[in-house]
C-alpha cells in the first residue's frame, strides 16, 4: 500500500470519531414526532442489529473454517455426503429469523394503518392558496 492510500485509509475510519467530538452523532432518523414513527425507528433498529449479527455470526464462522481448513495447514479435501439433519437446521433457522422479523413489521405496518387516532388532521381552513397548513397537536404550523 502506498503511503496516500494508508493516509486516505486513517482519515476515512476516524471521520465518524470527527463527527461525534464536534456535536451530537447524526448518523439515525430524525427524531420522532409521532407513535408510528417511533415504533418505525424502532423496528428499523432492531432489524439492522439482526442483520449485523448475522452478518458477523456468518463472516466469524465463514472466516473460521478457510484459516482452520486451508491447504497449506495440511489439510485434504475429502468428499462427504450431506446430512438430512443439517441441512433441515439450516433451512429452520433462517426461517424462524424471518418470521421473528415479520412479526413487528407486520405490527407496524396495521398501526400506520389504523386511521382512528390521527396525530395530523387537514380541515379546509388548513389549505388556502394552493399552500397546505398542517397543525399537529403541539400546536406546530408547517407550510408545504
């Protein structure tokens, strides 16, 4: 590696410490300001957490067997006959991860749904001028 590509390398991976030491860290949503959108945020944290350990379970395990099993330890390939019971493991285990997953989002998407509660109402006063005046129970007017 040539000297400006380790240069370029460390200043890539220290940005984020950049970022964090000159405010607060910006790298999410922004803040929520209703129910739905708080339990969207949430859901979006938890499934990216289950997608980053499998992810790392995956890579450890993958990483793991070519150091362990590489040819230059000595080791010969050696055929094998699959097992049933493996490969049934292996077909349950993602399948159970993404009915886990499907479970809140499903949850979610009947909430954004449900229309009983809502936390934005329009009334005609609200539109004026071709301009959409949105007032949120704070008391916030936005114009769009």
């Amino acid at each position: 590696m040539t000297q400006l590509t380790r240069m370029l390398a460390a200043f890539a991976l220290v940005q984020p410490a950049f970022a964090i030491a000159a405010e607060e860290p910006r790298f999410a949503f922004q803040e929520p300001q209703s129910i739905v959108t708080r339990q969207i945020v949430d859901l979006h944290s938890i499934i990216l957490g289950i997608c980053i350990a499998i992810a790392v379970v995956v890579f450890a395990f993958m990483f793991y067997a070519i150091v362990r099993h590489r040819k230059a330890a000595g080791h010969q390939a050696r055929p094998f006959h699959g097992s049933t019971s493996v490969e049934i493991l292996w077909t349950l285990i993602p399948l159970l991860i993404v009915v886990g997953m499907a479970y809140p989002a499903t949850r979610t998407v009947i909430e954004m749904k449900d229309t009983t509660n809502p936390d934005l109402t329009l009334t005609e006063k609200d539109i004026h001028d071709l301009a959409w005046y949105f007032s949120r129970q704070q008391g916030l007017v936005t114009r769009y």
